[in-house]
C-alpha cells in the first residue's frame, strides 16, 4: 500500500522514559482523505503499561520533581508551549493527516495546545496555597499535593488539543501521567510525547513523567485505569466508556473526571439575528464535520420562523465546501476514518426509517475526487420528534435535525429531554429571554449569540450523562492534586488531657 509522506512518526511507543516500539499488535492509522495508510503503530502490551506505571511513580515520588517548587515546575510546561509552537505546523499536518480535520482548524487546535501549556504555566506559578481561617489557637493551612500517576486517556477528535487540556494540568500538579490516544489517531500524541520528553531532558527532570501508550482502549486503556499504581484517570470520549471506567474507578475508590458525549440544543429565538444564526447554527454541527462533543445537533427553531429559516438553512448548507482537510478553502473535511463514516450513514437510514425527510445531504458527496475519502455530505432532517433515537442518540457526525417549539415552556421541556447535558446555544436579540433559558437549560456550557468559543479560562465540563468534573480555568491544576489540612497549635496552654 502507498504511504503518505506525513509517516514521519517512528513506530515507537513512550515507556517510562524510554522510546520503543510497543510488544503489543501492530495496528495501521489511515489519512481518511485519501484511505492510504499513514503508519503502522504497534500497541503496547499490558506488561509495558505495568513498566510505565511503575516509571510513572518513582519520577512522581523523585524529588528532583516533587520537591520542585511551583515557579520551576512551570518552567517544562513554557518549555513544552515553546515546543509545540516551532513545531506547529508539522503538527497541524500531522493532525489533518490523522484525523482528517482541515488545516485551518487543526493550526488554531495546535495554538490552542501552546496557549494551554502556558496559561497552566501562568496558573501554577501564582497558585497560592490557603491559609484558613482557624477556631482555636491554631493555625490551619489547607495545601494541595500531587496525586502521582495520573492515567489520561483521550479520543480521536482533537488530540493536540485534549492532550495539552489533560497534561499541562496533571504536570502542573506535580503528578506523572500515562497518556493512551485512541487507536485510530494516535500519532499527534506520540509527536507531542517527543516534545515534552525532549523538555524533560532539558531541564533534567525524571524520565518517566510522561509515558505515551497506544493500543486498544479494552486493553490498554482498561490496564492503566485497573493500575493499582494509577490514582487518577482523566478520560475523555464516550459515555459508555465513561460509565465502564467509573466502575472500574468505583472499585479503587478512585477519582475520575469524565468528559463525555452530547446531543446539544442550538435555538433561534423569533427576534434572532437570522444572518448570525444561520452562520452559528452552520458552523456549530458542521465545523469539524460534527465530530464534536458539543456540536449543535439537535436545531429547535421558533415556529413562526421554522420554514423560512431552515429554508435559508438549507440552501446555505448546500453552498458548504466538501474537501480534503488540505485544502485551503475545505469547510466540511473528511470524517475520521470510514467505519466512522458508515456508523453516520447508518444513523442517517435509521433516521428514514423513523419518518426523517432528508432536506439536504443523506449521502456520500458523488465524485471521482470523493471516492477514497471517508467523505459524508452536510445533512439536514426534518420531520422528526425530539423523542426519536435519532433526536436522542449521539451521531458524532455532519448531521442536524430540525425541530420547532412553541413558547419558552415549550422550548425548555424538548431541549431538556436528553441524557446528556453538554452545551446549549441561543440565538436571540432578547437578552432577558437569552438569561431566562440560559439558567433553565440542562448544559455544562451555554453559548448566547455565538458557539464552539473556547477560553482556557473558562471551566469546561458536562451535567448528567455528558460527564463528571470540570477542565480547564486556574482551578483546572487542582483537579490533579489532592488536597491535605495542617493544624499548627499555637497556644501554651495544656491540651485537654495533659497532666
Ligand atoms: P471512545 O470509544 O469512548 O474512546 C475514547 C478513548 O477511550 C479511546 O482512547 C479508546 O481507545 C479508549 N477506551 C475504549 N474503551 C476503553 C476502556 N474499556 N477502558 C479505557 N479506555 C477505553 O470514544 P471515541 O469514539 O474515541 O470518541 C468519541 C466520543 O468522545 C463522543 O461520544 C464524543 O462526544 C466524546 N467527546 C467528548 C468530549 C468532551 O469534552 N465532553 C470531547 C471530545 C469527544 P480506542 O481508541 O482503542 O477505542
């Protein structure tokens, strides 16, 4: 089979310091814009991952790490960002190549990763630890500690940037992490894990504070979470997954946080600015071909404007570029890989058989330029009630359902009426009604006149199935440490029971 020149990457796993290739299975990684194999990565095996959680807690418990203080802790986490800025846009090739997205999207991703390792940075160098206000004759202190290791495992849909959202924070606590990307997308993880083991040794830290494992999630992963070693776990990705590892986690009585799956509402009030929320809506669930968790799928529209909105909807939608993510002028890039693609075209002829009329889309694009590609065109439905599989179930793909609602009870009743509980988005001039539905929603997020905007200052997480815990924001740091009370007696006077 033809190989893409982006297999750059060597077939080398990262153990506790030490780069080689993995004794587990090989598996291929494919560039889903042209079905040509990009590399073959072996996976590690369960005795490596036990080689990298044993690495993971001597480099955790070294002193040259635990001992460090902040301000120079931070000083890997510059070191990294400095990294990844010269190399991105080796980066960004890397990840259009792997997952398919267009390179506008994947440059701002790797950005984003730089910003992140250096806002964390920013962050742990003016942490201050508490002093608490005490009862007695005492001084109490409350202080954060590294937990150790710490097991983050992330999906295929922007690995630059959910790694940089797990590791600079785990780093940042003082913690070792062991890292597994998903089996399809695996080699932005490993570029990455160059990077930082490259920072690593510059500074002469330990060598096993970061560990890069592919395979597969039912092994892999299922063996850093089991870990005895691992305590914590980071996950992203879905909510079956989720639910498996917080019973695995429920077992060690260990904490996990859980970013997970969406189904999110995007709502055109009556007085919206329809120009920006066609444009909203649009980029919402077509943006990275819907392959978001917080992509806008499920589009409830207020009933007086249904047919003239989602007329111009559609229209718009037909007018979206199909491309490979290389293209300079793509909007809607491949799908990740082609058993993905098929899993959306048989969402979508399930959608039919539950009465969906299929107003745009519903189909690979038709075209030479197509064929290889795991392609899938831009699809709007209608004719759906918000209580089908299809309105209920997460497609992960460039699907949108059209719905309509009457009134402000009836808007919050439908949009509510999900397992999940990700992100919402509110197109409307009224600001008293945008706060109003804002507060009601179900929603870890709720965008106002806009969608998809990300600050790292800003806490990211999920309600009900949608996940457990939050990411990002200064307090993003202490969800990898542990926090430990110090009492200080201060008084001269006997204890209670002193002779
Ligand atoms: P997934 O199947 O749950 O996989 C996610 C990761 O977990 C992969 O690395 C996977 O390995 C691994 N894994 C699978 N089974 C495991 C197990 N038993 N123990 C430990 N790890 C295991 O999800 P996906 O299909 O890759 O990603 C799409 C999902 O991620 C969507 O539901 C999406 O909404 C969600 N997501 C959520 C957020 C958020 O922030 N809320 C962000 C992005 C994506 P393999 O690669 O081998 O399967």
């Amino acid at each position: 089979m033809l190989r893409s020149p982006a297999a750059a990457v060597p077939d080398e796993a990262l153990i506790a310091g030490q780069w080689r290739r993995g004794a587990g299975a090989p598996a291929e990684t494919v560039d889903p814009a042209t079905g040509l194999v990009l590399a073959t990565v072996h996976a590690v095996s369960v005795a490596e991952v036990d080689e990298a959680a044993e690495g993971a807690a001597r480099a955790a418990a070294d002193p040259a790490w635990r001992s460090l203080l902040p301000h120079l802790r931070a000083r890997l986490l510059h070191r990294t960002a400095d990294l990844i800025d010269e190399s991105a846009e080796h980066l960004a090739a890397l990840q259009t190549a792997d997952t398919g997205k267009a390179l506008t999207e994947t440059r701002a991703l790797v950005a984003s990763a730089a910003g992140t390792f250096r806002y964390t940075a920013a962050a742990l160098e003016t942490a201050e630890e508490a002093i608490t206000p005490s009862r007695g004759d005492y001084v109490t202190m409350s202080r954060y500690e590294p937990i150790g290791v710490v097991g983050a495992i992330n999906p295929w849909n922007s690995p630059v940037a959910s790694d940089a959202q797990k590791l600079a924070p785990a780093l940042a606590g003082g913690n070792a992490v062991l890292l597994k990307p998903a089996e399809w997308t695996p080699l932005v993880s490993l570029a990455l894990g160059r990077l930082i083991t490259r920072a690593i040794g510059e500074l002469g830290l330990p060598a096993g504070l970061l560990s890069v494992l592919p395979g597969r999630g039912s092994v892999v992963g299922d063996a850093i979470v089991r870990h005895p070693l691992t305590g914590k776990v980071t996950f992203t990705g879905g909510t079956d997954t989720g639910r498996t590892i917080a019973h695995a986690a429920a077992e060690k009585l260990m904490p996990v946080s859980l970013e997970l799956g969406g189904k999110s509402p995007t709502i055109v009030l009556a007085d919206a600015d329809i120009e920006q929320a066609l444009a909203g809506v649009m980029f919402g669930i077509f943006s990275s071909s819907g392959q978001s968790c917080v992509a806008g799928s499920r589009l409830f529209v207020a009933r007086e404007l249904y047919d003239s909105f989602v007329g111009r909807l559609v229209e718009r939608v037909e007018e979206l570029r199909v491309g490979p993510g290389t293209a300079p002028d793509t909007q809607v890039a491949p799908l990740v890989h082609h058993k993905h693609r098929d899993s959306v075209a048989a969402h979508v002829e399930r959608a039919r058989g539950e009465g969906a009329r299929v107003l745009c889309g519903g189909s690979v694009p038709p075209g030479d330029a197509y064929r290889d590609g795991a392609y899938y065109l831009p699809t709007v439905l209608a004719g759906l009630d918000n209580t089908s599989l299809t309105c209920q179930e997460e497609i992960f793909g460039p699907v949108l359902v059209a719905l309509d609602f009457d009134g402000e009870e009836d808007l919050v009743r439908q949009a509510n009426d999900s397992v999940y509980g990700l992100a919402c988005g509110i197109w409307t001039r009224d600001h008293r009604a945008a706060w109003r539905i804002a507060r009601r929603i179900d929603a870890g997020t709720v965008w106002i006149n806009t969608y998809k905007q990300f600050s790292i200052t800003t806490p990211f997480g999920g309600l009900k199935d949608s996940g457990l815990g939050r990411e990002k924001s200064r307090d993003g740091i202490r969800a990898y440490q542990r926090q430990k009370s110090l009492y200080w007696g201060t008084s001269d006077a006997p204890l209670p029971w002193a002779n």
